[in-house]
C-alpha cells in the first residue's frame, strides 16, 4: 500500500529541488533521511519534512512498520512562478522568474 504526502508552493525551484531528490528515490526511510540530514541545501530539510510526513501518515493511519518503509515514488514539479521586473538601462526592463515547487512523495512497505 502506498501511503504519501505533499509539499506545495516551497519556494525553491524544480531544478535544485530534483538534484536532492534523485538521491533518495528507492531509499529506505531511514537511510534517506540520513542522507539528507548531511546534505547542505535547503532543499534537503523540506523534503526530509515531507518524506517524515510521509512515514507518519503510514505508521498512524494504516499501521504500518516505520523500519520497513521504503520511498517508492518521489517528485518534485512545477509551481506557480512569480513574475517580477528590474529596471534595465534605456528605459527598459527584464524579467525575473521566481520558480517554486510542489513535491510529492509516497512510501510503500519493502516487500509489497
């Protein structure tokens, strides 16, 4: 049974969020969360929220072993992007993109 939980609007963008998230797909939860705990980006401590999440959901709502979960399915995709301007020389202007991102992640029983 997957279990899982998301994270949305986190305003850091997709590309640095899915540089740490290829690390800890197919990991077992405890492992990935060592491994984040010694990764230095942010984004590492809002998926270890959202993978900690993940497992809570697991173990109160379908009492499921916390030793034996594995992240089966992990993503981090596109949010809204907020869009701002800085004046440029001439009178003219470019744009700023503010990337955000949604993850979602499901953790599964080892063997199933």
């Amino acid at each position: 049974m997957r279990v899982g939980a998301v994270a949305k609007d986190i305003g850091i963008p997709p590309r640095k969020m899915r540089l740490v998230v290829d690390m800890v797909r197919g990991k077992k939860v405890a492992d990935a969360l060592n491994i984040l705990k010694f990764t230095p980006t942010p984004a590492a401590k809002v998926i270890a929220k959202v993978i900690k999440s993940a497992s809570a959901n697991a173990e109160n709502n379908y009492q499921l072993d916390p030793a034996e979960l594995k992240v089966v399915y992990i993503v981090a995709d596109e949010a809204r992007t907020l869009k701002r301007y800085r004046p440029q020389s001439r009178g003219r202007f470019s744009p700023i993109l503010k990337r955000a991102s949604h993850i979602k992640v499901f953790v599964s029983e080892e063997g199933k």
